[in-house]
C-alpha cells in the first residue's frame, strides 16, 4: 500500500498533468484562431507596402502590350527579380497575375518550379477579376493552402487587367502555433516542477513529520514507554491529534503508576512467601544449603525442584528490570544494541532512532545510559553550519 505522501503527491501531479493539458488545449484552439486573424492582417499589410514599393519603384500605369503585362515602360511578366525582391523583404509568396494567370510569381509546383502559366482558384477569380475586390482568407495555391490577400491590377482606364497576391503558408501558421505550444509546455513543465518541490516540502513538514512523531511516539507506548509526550505543531487536524495522544499517554501513565504500586506490594508478598516456602522445604528435606536440588528420585521433590528453578528465573529477571533507570526496559535496550553492532560506523541518535522504529527522544535515553555505562563511544561530528552531531558506536 502506498504511503499518504506518495498518494498525496501522485494526486497533486495527476491534478496538474488534467490541468496542464487542459490549459494547452484551450490555448492551443485560442492560438489558432488568433494566428489565422494574425496571418490575414499581415497578408493584408504585406500586400499594401508591396503596392507602394512597386509604385514607386515602377512608375506609370499598368498596361497589357502584346499579351505581356508592362508597368509603364518596364515588363514585368516572365521577370523575377521584382517579386523575388518582395518575397525577400516580407517573407511572403509574390505573384503577378495576368487576367487569371500567373505571369510572375515566387510560387514553387509539386517539382520546384516557378509556376508560371498556372490559373488562380475559381473563387478568387471570381470575387477579384469579376467583382473587384480584395480577397482575404485562404486559399489554394498550386495544391498548397495559404493565407491570402488579393487585389485587382486595373489600367489607365479602370480595367481589371490582372492580380497582385502575397501570401502566407499554413505551414507557417501551424509553425508559429507549435512553436507556441512547445514554449507554454516547458514554461509549464518549469512551473509544475517548482510547484511540486514546494509541495512536497510543504507535506513533508507540515503533514508527514507530525504523524512520523506521533506513530513512533504510538510505538514508545507499545514498547512501554507510556511516559513519553510527543511535541509536534501542524494544521488544527493534526495538533489536534497530538493532543488526544497526549492525554491518552498520560492516562495510561497514571494507569501504570497505580499498577505498579499494587504489582510491589504484590510482589513483596509473594517473595517473603517464597523464603518461607524455601526455608521450609530446605527443613523438610534436611537440607541445609537452599540451593541444593533435592532427590531426583522422589516425584514431589521433583515438581518443587521445578517451582524453585522457575522462581529463581523470575527472581534474575526482575533483578535485571530493576538494574535499569525508571522508564528504560530490557527488550528496548536488547534492540538498541542488536541495531549499533550490526552497524560498523558511528551514527547518530536520529538514524538509530529510524533503524529501530522508535522517538528520538526515547533512544536518545538508552544511548546516553549506555554511554554512562561505557557500553558506548561517541564522537562529535563538526559540519559547515549548525551545532555538531554526537555520533554513538559500541566500545571496542
């Protein structure tokens, strides 16, 4: 089963990721939309500053002389270097038209080509020579779609004679959109990642740490260290249950506070009823020294012998509890010092406390009895900032 933080953080990266991409499509379908507007006005502009830079570059009118369209005295059909001059200035596709036809044009075919000789699409035809006017939008243009702007050449006397066009790749849109796209994504992805980072702090300070403390406080109390508080700060949810913590350790310590008293008044009882009991069975059996066992051959003696070995365990073992500091217990200690002789370098209290699942508070006891006991060596660890770290390792 996972963690709460992993869950935490796999929830917060699956909400950002249903974010993230939904912020792209959006902005994705907006910035279409806007490079479509984008490219029309700039067809529109390119299309207005070519007209003035071939007025007056080429003064005169427009005029058809032999099937060749002349403007003024300069031909300019089946002539490249004018709209090869355009297309450089503006980045646009130039063309020429001749009635319908391309007579001069930057357009490329299916075989790299000028197309020249090639006939505008029926639609434009129809709004530009037929109609008169200007036509925005896209269009087909030798098989490929573009964004246009057209506009009618009409001579000295008015007449229609033929087309200007400049005109945008949908390549180019497509290119400014992705372009686009692939700027918002790392920005998002830069953003995402400082958002996590800080998430992740935030929930391993202000969530896990607290509820860290407060389970191996939980195990302090398992292993009966029911004396040990835990001080931990966080949201109301979490002081909250420090505080129930809190008092249920302090119940149970008044618990064993009274238990206690009886156990000692039992257990001097039951120990002055074991001198008795040995004193007279050492009278019974005529035997002087109460250590001494009695005849393996009689069945009765044979159950006390038993009875007596069994008391003298208790007795060691309770004289082993006792050699202890109030709030320490032998089990505890055996787990301490299993974790510090498998563990060939000195280490802290903190990684003693991880290894053997218990408060650093509660460890920090036993390894400074041990040490009183020189059970333990230590050593001060200096780093570059902060107070040095006592490190503990068993005597040799």
């Amino acid at each position: 089963m996972r963690s709460l933080k992993h869950q935490i953080l796999l929830l917060m990266l699956g909400s950002l990721v249903l974010l993230a991409a939904s912020f792209i499509f959006i902005f994705g379908w907006y910035m279409r939309e806007r490079a479509v507007d984008a490219a029309i006005v700039k067809a529109e502009t390119d299309l207005k500053t070519c007209m003035e830079i071939i007025n007056d570059k080429v003064p005169g009118p427009w005029e058809i002389k032999s099937g060749i369209l002349y403007k003024g005295d300069i031909q300019l059909s089946y002539r490249t270097e004018l709209v090869d001059h355009l297309s450089k200035l503006t980045g646009d596709t130039v063309t020429l038209f001749l009635a319908d036809t391309r007579t001069a044009t930057t357009v490329r075919d299916s075989n790299g080509e000028r197309a020249i000789g090639t006939k505008v699409s029926d639609a434009v035809a129809q709004k530009v020579l037929k109609n008169g006017q200007m036509y925005l939008g896209e269009a087909n243009v030798v098989g490929q779609l573009f964004q246009t702007a057209y506009e009618p050449i009409r001579d000295s006397n008015g007449e229609i004679i033929g087309m200007f066009y400049v005109g945008i790749s949908k390549n180019y849109t497509q290119s400014f959109i992705v372009n686009s796209l692939i700027r918002l994504s790392l920005l998002g992805l830069g953003l995402a990642f400082f958002v996590i980072i800080l998430t992740w702090f935030f929930i391993q300070r202000v969530i896990i740490r607290p509820l860290k403390e407060i389970t191996l406080g939980t195990r302090d109390v398992a292993t009966g260290h029911a004396t040990e508080k835990v001080n931990v700060t966080g949201p109301k949810e979490i002081g909250d249950l420090a505080v129930a913590f809190n008092q249920m350790v302090e119940r149970l310590s008044n618990i064993a506070d009274e238990m206690s008293k009886v156990t000692v008044a039992r257990e001097g009882k039951e120990e002055r009823f074991r001198e008795n009991e040995e004193i007279r069975l050492a009278d019974d059996s005529g035997f002087d020294d109460e250590f001494r066992e009695p005849d393996s051959e009689d069945g009765n003696h044979k159950g006390e012998q038993k009875i007596y070995k069994k008391n003298v365990e208790l007795k060691n073992y309770n004289m082993e509890q006792e050699g202890l500091p109030k709030g320490l217990n032998v089990i505890t200690l055996k787990q301490i010092l299993a974790f510090l002789s498998e563990t060939a370098e000195p280490v802290s209290a903190e990684t003693v406390a991880e290894g053997v699942r218990l408060t650093r508070v509660t460890v920090r006891r036993y390894l400074d009895y041990l040490e009183l006991r020189k059970i333990l060596d230590t050593e001060l660890k200096y780093g570059t900032v902060g107070r040095p770290v006592k490190l503990f390792q068993l005597s040799q």
